[in-house]
C-alpha cells in the first residue's frame, strides 16, 4: 500500500510583526511618584510659609520687609531651578540605562520605590500634627533666624531659605530614582503635577486650620490617621512587589468576587492596604507598619505634654521639673 506523504506547512516568520496584543500601555501616572512630590512641596511651602511669617511678624520697617519677601521668593525659584536641573539630568542619565534593566529587577525597583514612597509619607503623617500646633516642634533653626532677625542681612536670608527649598527639591530626585530605572519614567509629569496640586490643597488647609480653627486636634487626628493608611498600604504593596519576583507566601484568605480590589468600588481604598486575597507578608507589613506609625505617634504626644508641662513650670519660676506630673 501506498503511504500518504504529506508536506509539512514552513513556519511563518512573524519576527518583524509587531503583536499589538503584547504591547504594554506606557504608565501615566502613579500614586508613589504622586505622593513624594506632594510631600517635599508640602515641606517646601511650610518653609516658605514660616520664613515669610517670620518677616512680616518682624520689627523691621516696611520696605525691608517687602525686600525681604521678595528675597525669599527670588531664593526659592532659583533654588527649585537648580534642583529641577540636576533632577532632569539624572533623569537622561538613568533613563539610558533602564532598557538594560532585567524586567524582574524593574519590578524589584518598582517595590522599593513603594517603599521609598511610604516611608516618604509617614513623616508627613508625623509632621502635621506639629503643623497644626499638636505636638511641640523643635525648630531650633527657625527660632535661631528669628532671634537673629535684627542682624540678619538679605544675603544671609537667601542662602537660608534657597539652601533648605534646594535640600527639598533634591530629595525628590533622590527619592525617583528607582522609578528612573523602571518603567514608572512616563509617569512622572502627571504624577508630579497631581502631587504639587495635593501639596496646594494641603498647605491651604494647613494654612485655614492655624488662622481660623481654635481646636486642631480632630482635623490633626484625621489628616495624620489617612496619611498614615496611605503609608502603610504603599509598605505593604511595596513588600508584595517583592513576592511576585521572590516568590509569594500564602494568601491568608479569599473574599468574594464582589470584594475584588481591583474593581469600583473597593479600587478606591486600594491604595490604604486593602486586598481581597492578602498574602501572609503583604498582610503583617501592613499591620507591622501601622503599629510602628503609631507608637511614634505616642512617643510624640508624649515628648510633647512633657514640653509643655516644662514651659509651665518654666513660667512659674520652678526650679523642679521633675515633681510635675505629666
């Protein structure tokens, strides 16, 4: 009998055709970018903002004081030019490098920013409350300047204020640069326009709250409580970046299909630490960094009460502190 021979069909060379299916969709904006620039603006404006109160509320007459809120203006443009410079070229610098970067480190990468992110945003979560006149602040600095005002030339408040808005902005580029080596790059505009639009919201609510809200301690629990969910889901999403390439521990358990998190309407609180299917790591970085959050937050009240109570026995001429209960 005859065997039927049958002719084997070549392989297409699909080499050179592009698969639009596999072609990712550049990254527009992404919340740990966001919340770095929002919080080294926020900074930036609370040091503009006490410069500028320092000068207004100074004895100096009227036109040194108009030449010294237009020093401390002309000293933070230069200085966020300077660092918007350095910040760009070391954008050109580690963008060149990222195509070489294996996708598993870019993913490891894009963890530690994450995590960069969510210890970025916890010290604002302790900052506020000493914003809002909570906790005692130790801004020897400010208070130094402000002693010293009478024989502070305009030079001197230059450099002191386009010194700290440089250490501000620089720290931003310090702060992107795990996202210059991964493809979080093409998020950055929107990102960091979203970010200094938060940071202006912030500072106006910051700036209402001390001029015309008496008792600050319910607006200060809240803001410190959201930005510190935000903190701690950005750790916890950060660890879990690191299980995809390292290998996951067990999920702690599964909620149903109408709980997903990446679905409206739980997608919202996403990025506060929510899963529908936690994972035994991602779950206890969140819950380990929660409880670190706010046992800082308890030595602060409590640094802060002492403080007080030492002022009070400082103004009553007592030699004691220590018979004062605090």
């Amino acid at each position: 009998p005859r065997v039927a021979h049958h002719t084997r069909t070549p392989p297409v060379a699909v080499a050179n055709v592009p698969a639009m299916s596999t072609m990712s969709t550049p990254l527009l904006w992404t919340l740990p970018i966001t919340v770095i620039f929002a919080r080294e603006f926020i900074e930036a404006f609370v040091i503009v903002g006490n410069y500028r109160t320092i000068v207004t509320t100074s004895s100096w007459d009227e036109d040194r004081k108009r030449a010294g809120l237009r020093t401390i203006s002309i000293a933070f443009a230069i200085a966020f030019a300077i660092a918007f410079v350095m910040i760009l070229i070391t954008a050109c610098v580690l963008g060149a490098a990222q195509s070489q970067v294996d996708p598993e480190v870019v993913e490891l990468i894009e963890g530690v920013s994450k995590i960069v992110a969510a210890f970025a945003i916890a010290t604002l979560s302790l900052k506020v409350p000493k914003w809002l006149g909570i906790y005692a602040s130790k801004s020897k600095k400010m208070e130094a300047v402000k002693e010293s005002l009478d024989t502070l030339t305009l030079s001197e408040l230059r450099f002191n204020v386009a010194w700290n808005i440089w250490r501000e902005m620089a720290e931003i580029g310090i702060f992107l640069i795990p996202s210059f080596l991964s493809t979080e790059g093409t998020a950055i505009p929107l990102s960091a326009l979203s970010g200094v639009a938060v940071a202006i919201i912030v500072g106006g609510l910051l700036y209402v709250a001390n001029t015309r809200i008496k008792d600050r301690r319910l607006l200060a629990a809240f803001m410190a409580t959201v930005v510190g969910l935000l903190a701690a889901g950005l750790f916890s999403g950060g660890c879990h970046e690191f299980e995809e390439v390292l290998g996951e521990t067990p999920v702690v358990y599964r909620m149903s299909a109408g709980w997903s998190h990446s679905k409206f309407p739980m997608v919202i609180i996403k990025p506060f630490g929510f899963s529908d299917h936690p994972t035994q790591l991602s779950l206890s970085a969140f819950y380990l960094f929660g409880v670190t959050l706010i046992l800082l937050h308890v030595v602060q009240w409590y640094r802060a009460k002492r403080a007080a109570a030492k002022a009070e026995v400082d103004a009553l001429g007592v030699k004691s502190p220590a018979v004062v209960a605090v």
